[in-house]
C-alpha cells in the first residue's frame, strides 16, 4: 500500500470516477491510474469501485466504507509535511484561502496587505466560489482557510469562528426618488424600496437570506429583477438606472462610486455575520494561526486552539 494508490483511489471519486480527469490531476496516465487503484483492491481483498467493463461507475459498498479511512490517511500525510515544514522553514510556505467575491474584494485586502509586511515569504493563493464552494474547498483539503457569510456552520467537519458583523446598504443613481426622499431625512422603508425593480445578489449569497426574510416578514413584494454574485456588477446596472441596489456596506466606496448615492438601510434588514473557517482535523503550520488573527484580531492562537478542543466555544 503507498500514497500514490491512496490518491488515485481518492480522486477517482472526487472526479465523478473519471480516470482521465484523475490522471490529469495526478499528473500520471490513465492505465497507471488504473493500475494503481487494481494493485490497492488486490491488496485489500476487495472492489472498491464498481465496474461496467472498463469504466469505473460508482463505489462498492466496501469503498463506502473504506473510502473516509483513504481520506483520513492523506489528511494525515499533508499534516506531517506542514508539521515539519513548520520546523524546517518556519517563516516560508503557501497559504491558500477560499472566499466569496465580497470576502476577497472588500474585507480581505487589509489583511492580505498587513500579513504581507510581516510574513513575505509565505505566498498567498486565492481561490473565489459560492459559500458551499468554499466549504467544499475546505474538506476536500484544497483550502486551508475558508471566509464566508452562509453555509460554512453547516460542515461539523469544519471549525467556524465569528469574525464580523455586517448591515445591508441601498445604492441608487444621485437622482433617484429614493435619493431625493433621503436627503430630505425621511428614513427608508420596505415599502419605498418596494415600488422599484431590485438588483441583488443571488440566493445563497452575501446576506440575501435576511433581504427576502425582511420583505416577506413585511408583507412586501420584492421584485428582483437582475441577480449576481458581485457587487461590483450590481453596481454597475444601478449605474444604468436598471434598478435599486442592495449590496453589502462593505461594498459602497463614496471615492470610487461617485455616479452612485448609498443609503442606509441598517434598520431594515438583519446583521450578517462573516466567519472564518479550518478543517478541525487539519494541522495549522504558525502563519495561519498569524493571518487569521491578522484578519479578525480577536481570533489569535489561544482562541482558535481552545475552539478546536471545545466546540461550543466557536460561537
């Protein structure tokens, strides 16, 4: 038995059982793939994929179940590499880090900037998704940090920590009604944002849980009429005048989005709150343990090791 028959078994799976895809990955060829994945089942006494003719189709029921000790394995494996490489080249390595577009586009620029003065020699990888990509990304062990607003408390396999709190903001060109309206000091209402088309993100994403839930919970109708993942295209159709935009505050610069007019909106929706994410089981070489209190200062060491030992504390 060795890793490369453990890899081979675990990518099949993780590519659908498509054994060009996994060669690819592995940077080897189809029939040593195949070879390696034969020679790991002869060993073990047992198919861990189904077969029809040469193609793979799915897992036996014995690779269900030896399927997670594979995983187990290899996640081992890379925390013996980072443990000594934790020794060996304390201050050098890569640090991959699996966000959403607001994530990486508005918040994590300070930090990346700040951990960059203090740790040049680590280099940064950034890798954007949905919040169930991120997740993904993270137990598949391809991330060794995860940020984003939904879906990362959904994983028991993941360590989540609250970072920072965050509000909803309306943006509009400056001759708007809802402009105009503000600037006379009325505060906004669901009902005024209501009688225009909205420009949002997509479900699942940045907080749009709590715009439907403010709407319904109203009683008003929210007619979206263009959804993105990206603030930075909402913007550019309110620009347009295609609709009203509601985006995270975070997004809103008044420098740079001058053709815009943002306002507050605090008072109607719930806070979001964006969290951090690691693997529990995953070894945490001394540079992450510095980004992560480097991007939410309360988060240093001592916090996170204490969470991983004692889950309840995570919240």
């Amino acid at each position: 038995m060795n890793f490369q028959q453990l890899r081979s078994v675990r990518e099949a799976q993780r590519r659908g059982f498509n054994l060009t895809e996994v060669a690819q990955a592995l940077h080897t060829s189809q029939p040593g793939v195949s070879r390696q994945i034969r020679e790991l089942e002869d060993e073990l006494g047992i198919d861990i994929f189904i077969r029809a003719g040469k193609r793979l189709t799915g897992l036996t029921e014995p690779g269900r179940n030896v399927m997670p000790i594979v995983e187990r394995l290899l996640r081992e494996a890379e925390n013996l590499r980072r443990a000594g490489e934790d020794f060996a080249r304390a201050d050098s390595g890569h640090l991959r880090i699996a966000a959403t577009h607001s994530q990486a586009r508005y918040a994590l620029p300070p930090a990346v900037r700040d951990f960059r003065n203090t740790h040049p020699e680590v280099s940064l990888q950034f890798q954007q998704g949905t919040p169930q990509q991120v997740a993904r990304l993270l137990m598949d062990g391809e991330a060794d940090i995860g940020i984003a607003t939904e879906a990362l408390t959904q994983h028991p396999e993941l360590l989540t920590l609250p970072c920072y709190r965050w509000t909803h903001t309306v943006l509009v060109p400056p001759d708007h009604p809802l402009a105009l309206e503000s600037a006379n000091g009325q505060p906004l209402t669901l009902e005024q944002i209501g009688r225009y088309p909205i420009i949002t993100y997509e479900s699942g994403y940045t907080g749009r849980g709590h715009i439907d839930e403010a709407f319904a919970r109203a009683g008003v109708n929210l007619n979206v009429v263009l959804v993105a993942m990206d603030a930075d295209v909402i913007k550019t159709y309110v620009e347009l005048g295609l609709g009203v935009g509601i985006v995270a505050a975070i997004a809103y610069d008044e420098e740079r989005d001058r053709l815009l007019r943002a306002i507050d909106a605090r008072h109607l929706f719930a806070d979001n709150l964006t969290r951090l994410a690691v693997r529990r089981d995953a070894y945490l070489r001394d540079y992450v343990y510095a980004f992560i209190e480097t991007f939410a200062p309360p988060l240093h060491r001592d916090v996170v090791e204490q969470a991983r030992l004692t889950p309840s504390l995570a919240d």
